[in-house]
C-alpha cells in the first residue's frame, strides 16, 4: 500500500529483455536507504518488488523483474535508460496518510492532451479508455505515475487536474509532454463502492 506522495525521482539506468522477464534497473538515493531484497517500491505508481540490490557511488541500483502484463499495460514500455520514475516506498503502520490510499496496481494508461500553465499552477488534461473513466469523479482522488492528485473536472474522453509548482518540480511530470503516457489507477474506495453497488453487471 502506498500514499501517492513521491519520495524522489530515480532514473532508468538499464531495461533488459529476460527469458522470464524484463530486468528494470532504477537508480535512487532516498528510497536506496535501508531498502532490502523483497521489499515493495512503487515506481510511476506500479508496486515492484525489489529483486536485487547493488552499488553505484552514493546511491543504490533497484533491480526489478516486470512481466510481459506488467510491460504491456503500463508506459515502461515507452521509457528509455535515463528517464525519470518517480519512486515511493510502502507505507508503514502509523506512517501519515498524506495522500489517498494507493495500491500500486495500475488500472490503464492515460494520455497527456494538455499541458499548460494557469498562473503559477499548471493544468494536466488526459485522456482515458471509459473503463477508466467509470471511476472519476470531480474532486475525487487518483494517482498518475504514482502521484496522488486532486481531479478537477471530467469530460467524456478525459479529464482534469492541477499541479502545483512543488508537484512539477519534484516528479517526473517536468519530463511529460503532451502525447505521452501516463500510468492510472483510480481510487480504490470509489472501485469497491462502484462493485458493491452493481453497477459493474456483477450481482
């Protein structure tokens, strides 16, 4: 379980096809600290396992196994070495909640229509398949590549939210250009509520 507040960006140092997998080598220093083999790190909001640890100078090179599903359904398969992820550990009891609750299982990919500043925030919209859709709400939560945001409007295709100068500064976002993709998952109280009341077709 994650909060959608992003401890730091790390950056792709390999991407490397596997017989089983494909090996994901991320680059970090705050969430390098104190991390072991097995313990869970969400990057671009996607719950990894780590798998195996090593050294480069001060900070710590993440390796990560990411299956075929894994690959096809989130934007790792457009990112190169050197693109920024942002990275956040789990959540630990008694931890604050300074986000929403995050689970890291990414739902589909959206894509940046828009990107433009509005004073000094700036406006994100996307455009979502309607099984995504479904769950947003105006004001409601959701996590994009990781990062718990506020949304500000929904369209039939799409939808809205603002970022602050903070937010732009410290995430990978700053790298994002209208036309890329971006990892979502939608609120996971709206998704049970949304099962619950059948309004899925489910009984």
């Amino acid at each position: 379980m994650f909060t959608g507040i992003i401890e730091e960006t790390g950056r792709i140092e390999t991407i490397t096809p596997k017989p089983r997998a494909i090996e994901l080598v991320v680059r970090a220093k705050i969430c390098g600290r104190q991390v072991k083999i097995g313990d869970s790190i969400a990057v671009n909001g996607c719950c990894l396992t780590v798998e195996r640890i090593t050294s480069r100078g001060a900070a710590k090179l993440l390796h990560f196994a990411l299956l075929a599903e894994s690959w096809k359904l989130t934007n790792f398969q457009f990112a190169r070495p050197g693109s920024l992820v942002n990275l956040e550990r789990a959540l630990r009891v008694g931890d604050r909640l300074g986000g929403h609750f995050v689970n890291g299982h990414i739902d589909g990919l959206g894509k940046i229509v828009r990107s433009e500043p509005s004073g000094k925030d700036h406006i994100l919209e996307i455009s979502a398949s309607p099984s995504v859709l479904r769950y947003i709400i105006g004001k409601g939560s959701i996590a994009v590549d990781g990062i718990s945001l506020t949304v500000g409007a929904v369209r039939k295709k799409s939808f809205e939210t603002w970022i602050i100068p903070q937010t732009l500064q410290v995430t990978a976002l700053a790298e994002r250009q209208v036309g890329d993709a971006v990892n979502l998952e939608t609120d996971l109280i709206g998704k049970y509520i949304w099962a619950f009341s059948g309004a899925d077709g489910s009984d």
